[in-house]
C-alpha cells in the first residue's frame, strides 16, 4: 500500500526535470538521437547540425539534392519526430 507521501521514480524524476529545467535540454538531445535512427545512415551524415528552439526543429543539411527533397517531407519528418517522442513536441521544421 502506498503511503500519501510516497511518489514514485518516474514523477520525482519529472519534477526534477521540471525544477531544475532540463526540459528542453532533454528533449532535444532526444530529437537528435532519433534524427539517425528514423532518417538513417546516409541522411544522417548529410546533416549537419540539427538544434531546437522554442518548438521548432532546424536542420541544417550539406547536400541542395536532398535539402530540396526533405523540404517536400516537412509534415512527415514532424510527424515521424512527435510520434517516436510520445507528444505534440515538434511544431514546425526549418531546412537550412
């Protein structure tokens, strides 16, 4: 039986995260751990700086072939992103 003062590991981390706002620094270094595994290998190695801010995702990609083509799978890439994260995280992408 669980005790009123009692919470568990998963809220006391979350009201950490919280606290000491580590939200955002989080969420982003998870946004770009699943940049290479949801694009893979060869898109992942055409990008190079991937950083967001204030919900918006921007990438920078060395390649003009596939920085045209990605800007045609914005909707997708946001979708693919806020899916894997569990939320509406992502609202917008930005190519550079």
């Amino acid at each position: 039986m669980k005790k009123k003062n009692e919470i568990s590991l998963q809220e006391a981390m979350q009201s950490m995260l919280r606290e000491y706002r580590l939200e955002p620094q989080l969420n982003e270094t998870r946004v770009k751990m699943l940049w290479s595994k949801l694009m893979g290998k060869t898109i992942s190695t055409y990008t190079s700086n991937i950083s967001v801010r204030k919900n918006v995702l921007y990438l920078t990609i060395l390649s003009a072939p596939l920085k045209h083509e990605l800007s045609y799978a914005k909707d997708k890439i946001k979708d693919l992103i806020n899916e894997e994260m569990g939320e509406e995280y992502v609202k917008d992408v930005v190519i550079r």
